[in-house]
C-alpha cells in the first residue's frame, strides 16, 4: 500500500498531487519544469509496478474524481506554466484507468509519455514568453498572433496537442480508454475532455487572439520552430501508429 | 485532394499568397471531378464499395449517401475557394485561411465517407476544431473569437454523445467498421440494454443529440446566429454545409433508428420546436445575415421534422437544396446590402402611381375566390402529383406531415400572392399557380427518384416511416389540432392586419413582453452564460481552497 501511495505522488492524485504542481511552481528554469513533467510519471509507473499488486477498485474512481477536479481548476488558471502542470496532474491520474486494467508496462510508459509531452512543451513555451515579457499570463499581453506569430503558431499547435485533438496521440488514447470502459466511467472521462477543450480555448484567447498590444518583442528563432515542427510531426505520426492499436 | 493541398500551401508559404489561392482552386476543382467521376461509376455499378486500410481504421465507405454528400461538399467548397480568392485578397492570413478551408473541405469529405467509427469521430471532432479557426481567422476581433469558441463548445458538447454511443455499440458488436456494424444490428437488434431502456434506443438518442448540437437544434442552437462574425466565405460554406451533419448522422445510423421509433418521435418535436423558433427569430431581426442565420436554424428543425416522420432520404435532398440556396444567399448577401443602399424598396402610394406614374391603380382578387384557390389548389397539386408517381407513400403517416406542411407552403404562397396589389391580379394568380405546379410536379418526380437512389433496400426505407409511426387516433387527432391552430392563426392574422391603423404604432403589454423574448432570443444564450460563470467561479474557489497547487 505504501508503494502505491509513493506511485499516486509520482502519478499524481489529488491531494497527494500537491507537492507535484508545489515542486513545478517553485523550480524557474523551464528545462527543469519539463524533466519533472517527463521523468515523474515514469517513476510513477516504475514504482506502481515494483508494487505487484492488483490496484484497488477505489483508485480508479479517485483518479477520475482527480482528473475532474484538475480539469475543472484549469479554467481559472491564467499562468501557462501553471496550466501546464494542472494539465499533466489531469491527463496522468488517467494512466491509473489503464494500470487498473491491466495495461501492459511498457504500453503504461509510453501512454504516461504522451500524455505528458504537450504539458512540458507548454512549459517551455511558458519560458519563452516569460524571458519575453517576465511572465506569461493569458491576457497580460493579448494578441500575439500578431507580435509573436511563430510563438503563437507553436502555441496553438502544442494546446491542441494537449486537449487530445484529433490525430495526436492524446486523442487516440483517451479514445481507448474509453472504447474499454463501461458507460459511467466514459462519461466521466468525456467530461473531463470536455472541460481540457474549453479550457484550451480560454488559454489561446488569452494568449492569440484579442488586438495587438504592439510590442516590439522578438520572436522563436526558426532553429526552435524547426524543432518544435519535427517534434509535433512525430509526435502527430506516433498518434497514427497508436491508432491502428486502439481497437 | 483538399489535404494534399493544405500541405502544399504550409510548405509552399513563403510564396506570393494568390499563387497559393489558385493552387488551392485547382486542387478543389480536382475533388469537385473526382466526385462526379464517383457518382458515374455508383451508377454504373449500383453496389457500395467498402475500402478499407488494413489498419483497423481509415476505411472509406462508399454507398449513396456518402457519394451525393460528397458531391455537394466538393461543389460548395469550389464555389467558396472561387469566391475567396477576390474576397479575401485583403484579409491578413490569406494563404492560412486557404489552408484551412482545404483542411475543412478534406474533413467533411473524410465525414461523410468514413467507413469505420474511429474515422467517423476523427472527422466529427476535427471539423469543430477547424471551425473555430475559420470563425476566427480574424484574430483582433474579439467578438469573432467569442462567437467562434461558442461555435466550438456546443460542437464539443456534441461530439461526447456520438463517442458514447459508438462505445456502446462497440461494446454490444464487437466491431468498428460501420457495413458489418449495420449487419449485426440487422442480425441481433434486442441486445441487452442500458438502465433498463432498449440499447439500439439509448444509442439512437446519443446520435440524435450529437446531431442536434451540430445541427444547431433547440436548445443547442445559440451559436449559429451569431457565426456572422467569421468570414462571410465561411458563413456561407458552414450554411450550405458543416451545419447539415446532423441530418447526414442520422441518415448514415438509419439502420439504427429503424429499432428506435421513440427517438424519432424526439427527432420530430425538437425539429418542430426549432423550426418554429427559428422562423419567428428570423421574422424579427434587423441584419441580413443574422436573418439568414435564423432562417438556416428553422430550414435544420424542418429537416429534423422530416427525419422525425422517416422521410430519411427527403431529409437528404432537403439539405441538398437548402444548402446551395443558403450558399447562394450569403454569397450574394453583400450584393443586396448594397443596393439596399440605393433602393428603399417601399412601394409607391396608388395615388402616386397613378397621377406621376400614370399607371393603373393597383388590385386584388376577390378574397372569396382567394381563399378557395388558397385552401384548394395546394392540396391538389401536391395530393395528385404524389398519389400519381407513387399512390403507397401517400398512405404513410410521414407523408401526410409532409403533405401537410406542404400544403401550408402553398397556401402561404397563395395568401401572401393575394395581399399583393398588382395591376392584374388574375394573372399573377395563374402564373404563381402555373409556377407552384411545375414545383410541385418537379419535387415530386425528383424526390421519387432520389428516394429510390438513396434507398434502394426498399424494406428499409419503409421501415423508417413505419418506426416513426404513432397510433392512428393520436396522429388524427394531432393533424386536426395543428390544422386548426394554423387556420385560425391566419385568420387572426388577416383580420388584424385589415383593421390595423398604420398610423397608430402603439402596442399592448402582452406583445412587448412577447417582441422582449424574441429579441432576447428566449434568453437561452443568456442561462448558458449564467451557467459558465458559474462553473469559472468553482473553478476559482477550488484554487483558492487548494493553494493553487
């Protein structure tokens, strides 16, 4: 039991999510933010793993209260960085629908790896924009569509990665956790995706939309972009490759 | 195609932005060919061809329904891409907006032909998504993102129920491929169902609200009004077609509401709520398009109306003619503001007509003769021209809605033919009457044939009009009421317009109170804010009760 409670810290549930989002708003470096963001998770799988244990029933309902609650929060969070990581505790407490039924280990890593990526590329952008403008909070600075175009595309891009738009891989797994689960637990699920998708939309009208403030900022470097581009390109083309396995 | 050319122009962006509009042109003048190429070759061969890609999803299913929708949705996009090529030459991102208009084009397409229920709910969500873009290519519009992220929710809102259902029919038959699906509903129709309701009924009733929200049906209809503020390329492609899915979902689930009859008498009363509601919402606004985005609400309840009744493949052409009308208004909708701006339109006074314009005086036709032609001459054109091209339809009780509802078209044609002063009022009459007929005679013939293209399984198409039947005492006693209701609103309206004092603009409290709702548009927008604001104020407690953490 006690291996399990360590996993819902590195899986994180709420309430034991709060050191998770805690340690994340304390570290600075965006690099840092996303090691946790990655490596957590799959510590988390390790240690649910090393536990030999059937998860109890319960757990499963706790992490899909847990996804709601987290999902529910994102809608008044103005912060990137801090939408990013109630984002991730969100989308992995989901991972323990599939550790409950019986999902195979190396299948768990990779399911926890997708769904954590958009989260930690958001905070990178996050960083970005905060070297910009020393934070980065929707609506601070409206309409960036305009003064950051490439910031903004990269934004978008990485937002509908993160709320499971079809063809990324988040799409494709949220699809089969629900294919799997009776009709209560999917709905809930549904609900929760419902909710990442309107809150996705207030982060991009914070951020994209709304006029121009013209400010004279500089934009990503086209190095950063082409990075960007090839890592949502595979990523796009691991969500095709997920798929053919769904059903 | 239309992927294959979002691609190029994302690839190609640095070049000048009419090069990539006229590539994007090509490309959909190519899928618009390629369509009809599709419909000889079903001709030719009259069998459904199911491709699939070995991989489990992807298949394309290429049966009537997908081939004619096909067809429609290439022919809009062309004459969209062709129209935004000049209209949009000023807008910021215009090769963006020709990216997203191919990558809408190509999810349509892959919608209304996906074999598989995966592909079906990828198209399903991506056209919501790309929608919002569309609606909010102008991103300094404030209003234009407010409207476009209404669009988006409800669009949201809907696809949940479509990804229940196909969970529950995966659950019960085991497979994903919609031709094998069908089978096994038509093999094992009383699987075990959910909470103690029949599971093909549960599932019916998650299409039918998925469709709903799609088709902007009541309640689920506050955003389509208010999609104006997207480009008007973008009204007119979402009217003329994004907005008919619904009627395209139920008719690709039809072997599903075969085994669902309660649904359908759902269908039927939502459709006829939202016709009702959103003829009157159109009767009262001030803005062109904002009335045609109305009319559009009420032309999706009348489709409903008609898939209500088991007309499915009427329901087909409606959206069909419904959609290249509504496209050719909104393209035209600039053109009539304009010369808006000339003309008054008001008519001129008989005195001025016949003393400055030495014209005669204006008249009108017995009412008693008009009111006979008015009552008869519709009910004999559509009565005899359906019993002539196929006397067992008439029998059915959905075509005796549809007859009906046909009937108070033409009366109301008639009627309002009448009220016009006209220097030969006997003429007009035998001219609109000549005209109505050849509609008439015209729709006939061509919904026959379609009918019988759409649905060449004749046992199901009869079985829909049988599932959408109710016992014959209350259907009479429905038809009397609603005729009765009717009759006595044009004879309320007649006299109260005949008594009415133009000078005298005054109204009584009841109609103020009546004209606040209409303007308000029932307050429904104004409880979903309320509601939103609600769950963002949870939203925030929760994260002040957690520390933010």
């Amino acid at each position: 039991m006690l291996l399990l409670l360590i996993a819902c810290l590195l899986l994180p549930l709420f309430p034991l999510s709060m050191p998770f989002n805690a340690l994340l708003g304390r570290l600075k470096r965006p690099g840092l933010r996303l090691a946790v963001v990655l490596i957590t998770p799959q510590l988390g799988i390790l240690v649910l793993n090393s536990a030999a244990q059937p998860i109890p029933e319960g757990f499963t309902t706790w992490a899909l209260a847990s996804a709601a609650f987290y999902a529910i929060r994102l809608l008044s969070v103005r912060d990137l960085a801090m939408w990013a990581g109630f984002l991730a505790t969100s989308a992995l407490a989901l991972v323990w629908s599939f550790a409950a039924g019986g999902t195979a280990p190396v299948e768990l890593h990779l399911i926890a790896f997708a769904l954590s990526l958009p989260p930690a590329l958001l905070m990178l952008l996050a960083g970005t924009l905060t070297r910009r403008f020393g934070a980065a909070y929707a609506g601070l600075h409206g309409g960036l569509a305009r003064c950051l175009p490439k910031w903004s595309r990269l934004l978008i891009l990485v937002v509908l990665a993160a709320i499971a738009t079809p063809v990324f891989p988040g799409f494709f797994i949220l699809l089969d956790l629900v294919f799997r689960a009776d009709w209560p637990a999917a709905s809930a699920i549904l609900f929760v995706w419902l909710i990442w998708s309107w809150a996705g939309t207030r982060v991009l009208q914070g951020f994209v939309f709304e006029p121009c403030q013209r400010v004279e900022v500089r934009d990503v470097r086209p190095a950063a972009v082409a990075g960007y581009s090839i890592l949502l390109t595979l990523f796009l083309i691991a969500g095709l490759g997920i798929a053919g396995g769904v059903l | 195609m239309p992927m294959v050319s979002a691609l190029a122009i994302a690839a190609l962006s640095a070049r000048p932005g009419r090069q990539l509009a006229r590539l994007s042109v090509f490309l959909s003048g190519a899928t618009f060919a390629l369509a009809t190429l599709l419909l000889f070759a079903y001709l030719g061969t009259s069998s459904p061809t199911w491709l699939t890609t070995g991989l489990g999803w992807g298949s394309l299913y290429l049966d009537p329904l997908s081939i004619i929708m096909s067809l429609l949705v290439a022919g809009i996009s062309l004459v969209v891409h062709v129209y935004s090529v000049r209209y949009m030459a000023e807008e910021p991102g215009y090769a963006r907006f020709f990216a997203l208009l191919d990558l809408m084009t190509a999810a349509i397409l892959l919608l209304v032909a996906a074999g598989d229920f995966i592909t079906l709910l990828i198209a399903w969500h991506l056209i919501g998504v790309l929608l919002y873009f569309l609606l909010a290519h102008n991103t300094q519009r404030p209003a234009a993102h407010r409207y476009a992220f209404w669009t988006f929710f409800t669009y949201r809102l809907g696809d949940l129920p479509l990804v229940l259902a196909a969970v529950l029919l995966y659950q019960t038959y085991d497979t994903i491929a919609l031709p094998t699906l069908f089978e096994r509903i038509a093999a094992a129709p009383n699987a075990p169902g959910v909470l103690g309701f029949s599971l093909l009924e549960v599932v019916a009733l998650l299409i039918a609200v998925a469709a709903f929200a799609r088709s902007a049906q009541f309640p689920f209809h506050t955003w389509l009004p208010y999609t104006m503020e997207g480009p008007t390329p973008v009204s007119a492609l979402m009217h003329a077609g994004i907005v008919n899915a619904g009627g395209f979902l139920l008719n690709r689930f039809a072997p599903v509401f075969v085994e669902a009859g309660v649904v359908l008498h759902l269908v039927f009363a939502v459709g006829l709520i939202t016709a009702v509601l959103g003829s009157v919402l159109m009767l009262t606004q001030n803005d062109i398009k904002k009335s045609l985005g109305y009319s559009t609400m009420g032309q999706m309840g009348f489709m409903f109306v008609e898939l209500g009744v088991g007309a499915f493949s009427l329901a087909i052409y409606h959206l069909i003619a419904h959609g290249l009308f509504k496209g050719t208004m909104f393209l035209g909708a600039g053109g009539v503001i304009g010369d808006a701006r000339k003309h008054d339109g008001v008519p001129h006074e008989d005195v001025y007509t016949l003393v400055v314009e030495r014209k005669p005086v204006a008249a009108r036709l017995p009412w008693m003769l008009a009111a006979a032609i008015t009552v008869v001459v519709p009910f004999l054109l559509l009565g005899l021209s359906h019993w002539l091209v196929d006397s067992d339809f008439v029998g059915q009780q959905g075509a005796i809605v549809l007859l009906f509802f046909g009937w108070v078209t033409g009366a109301q044609l008639l009627f309002a033919t009448h009220r016009l002063r006209v220097e030969s009022p006997s003429r007009l009459m035998v001219l609109i009457i000549l005209s109505l007929a050849i509609v008439v005679v015209g729709y006939t013939l061509i919904e026959h044939n379609f009918d019988l293209f759409m649905y060449p399984d004749r046992e199901l198409s009869e079985r829909l009009y049988a599932a959408a039947s109710i016992p014959l005492a209350t259907f009479g006693g429905l038809v009397t009421l609603v005729t009765i209701a009717i009759v006595v609103g044009w004879i309320a309206a007649y006299y109260t317009m005949a008594n009415r004092d133009p000078l005298d603009g005054r109204t009584g409290n009841p109609r103020m109170a009546l004209y606040s709702l209409f303007s308000r548009e029932f307050y429904v927008a104004d409880v979903y804010s309320r509601v939103s604001e609600t769950v963002l104020a949870l939203s925030k407690r929760f994260n002040i009760w957690s520390r933010w953490v």
